[in-house]
C-alpha cells in the first residue's frame, strides 16, 4: 500500500501556479489578475489573463491566457499567451515570445529570442528581436526596427520604420516605406532576399539577396545586389541601377 501510494505521487505532474505580489493594489477574478504598481510574477502557468499597470517583473518562464501592460514589462525566461498580448509602454522579454492570438505593441519591444505570433504582429515603436519573427496572419512594423532572422507571414508584411533585417523576408506582400508619409530619413535594409506570393514594393531599401514576386516595384533610392524575378509587371525608379537584369519567371517558381 505504501509503495503505491509513494509511485503515484512520483507520477504526479505537478503544475507550478503563477502568484503576483506588488506594492500596489492585486485583484484576482474569474478571469483576469490585476497588478498596480510595481508588480513581481512568478513564473508559472495561469488559465486568466494578466493586466499590469505600473512596472511588472516576470521572475522564469510564464504562460497565460493574454496580457495588458500599460507600464514596463521585463521578464527572464520565455513567455507564451494563449490571447491577446497588448503593451502600451516597455516590453522586455529576455527568452522567446509565443502568442496564440495577436500581438500589439505601441511603445517599445524587445524580445531576446524568437517571436511567434500566431494572429498579426503590431508595432508603432521601437522593435527589437534576437531570432527570426514570424506573424501569421500579417506583419507591420511602422517604427525603427532590428531583426536578427528571418521575418515572415502568410499575409502582409509592411514596414515604415527604419528596418534592418539579418535574414529573409516572407509574406504574401512585402511592402518596404510604401506609405506616402515615409521620413526622408527613413531606410531599410534585408540582408538575405525578399520573397512574395503577390506583390513587392521597396522604396530607399537596400537588399543583399534576390526580390521575387508577381509584381514587383523598385523606388527610389533602393539597391538589389541580387537578382529581380518578376512574373506580371515590374517598375523600376530611372534613378535606380539594379546590379543584374530583371528576370521574368512562371508562377509556379515563385
């Protein structure tokens, strides 16, 4: 008796639940904890969400049913949302950043290792990831932005903001500095190629790889080093010189 008792407990998984202290106001509901203040988190696993406002500190790894953060945010492990991740202020994430839902971030972002995303990925501030980025139901990145991977969706990807990106980037459109609004200032920069189901458009954008699309439009002070592979229509700036000769492809090589 006493050693089945001692096997079942072995066996027994055990959940490490998340506790949230702060030297404001907590208020725990059915479906949400909320944190004002400066807020400390374990880490650990919650069926509510998390709103913070103030400064939260996430001690470990931490999984959740969504966050709202309108202060700073730091956190030393990685963090999984299975609902929507909303950020007003700073979003400090040292491990990688997992989302079911959407992602929104109109301050400042910075996540130490990859970024999945599993709705759209939204960021109106500063952005910086350690791995590749991926958004899946669509990408825009509309401030200065630092991309250690490759970024990709199966929708639109549209940056406004100054951009440098390690690797490739992957979408249905690919849109570099396409908003009439665009800084004189503004440039970007992919250092492997731009590859899009549909359309591609790059203005002051300057590519080490190749561009390929159905569509593809080169503006004005852009730089492919690779090669253009067009399937419909392309339009290139009098002013650009492209380093090869655009090719013309079939749909099926895209």
């Amino acid at each position: 008796m006493n050693m089945e008792k001692k096997n079942d407990k072995s066996n027994e998984k055990i959940e490490k639940r998340v506790i949230v202290s702060s030297s404001g106001d907590v208020q725990e509901f059915d479906e949400h904890i909320s944190a004002m203040g400066s807020a400390k988190i374990s880490g650990g696993k919650t069926p509510k969400s998390l709103r913070v406002s103030g400064s939260g500190k996430i001690n470990g790894d931490l999984e959740c049913n969504g966050i709202t953060s309108s202060g700073s945010l730091t956190g030393s492990g990685n963090f999984t949302s299975h609902a929507d991740i909303s950020s007003s202020g700073s979003f400090n994430i040292a491990g990688f950043l997992y989302g079911d839902e959407n992602a929104d971030f109109s301050g400042s972002a910075q996540i130490g290792n990859l970024v999945n995303i599993q709705g759209t990925l939204l960021v109106s501030g500063s952005f910086e990831a350690g791995h590749f980025v991926r958004g899946e139901q669509g990408v825009k990145l509309s401030g200065s932005s630092e991309i250690n991977g490759n970024l990709s969706s199966e929708k639109n990807v549209r940056i406004d903001g100054s951009t440098n990106i390690a690797g490739n980037v992957v979408g249905e459109d690919v849109l570099f500095g396409a908003s009439e609004d665009i800084k004189k200032r503004q440039h970007y920069r992919v250092h492997g190629s731009i590859l899009a189901k549909n359309r591609v458009e790059v203005n002051k954008t300057h590519v080490d790889g190749d561009v390929k699309g159905k569509y593809i439009i080169v503006g004005k002070g852009s730089e492919i080093l690779g090669t253009v592979y067009y399937v419909k229509n392309i339009e290139v700036d009098k002013k650009v010189k492209l380093a090869n000769e655009p090719i013309q492809i079939n749909l099926d090589e895209l």
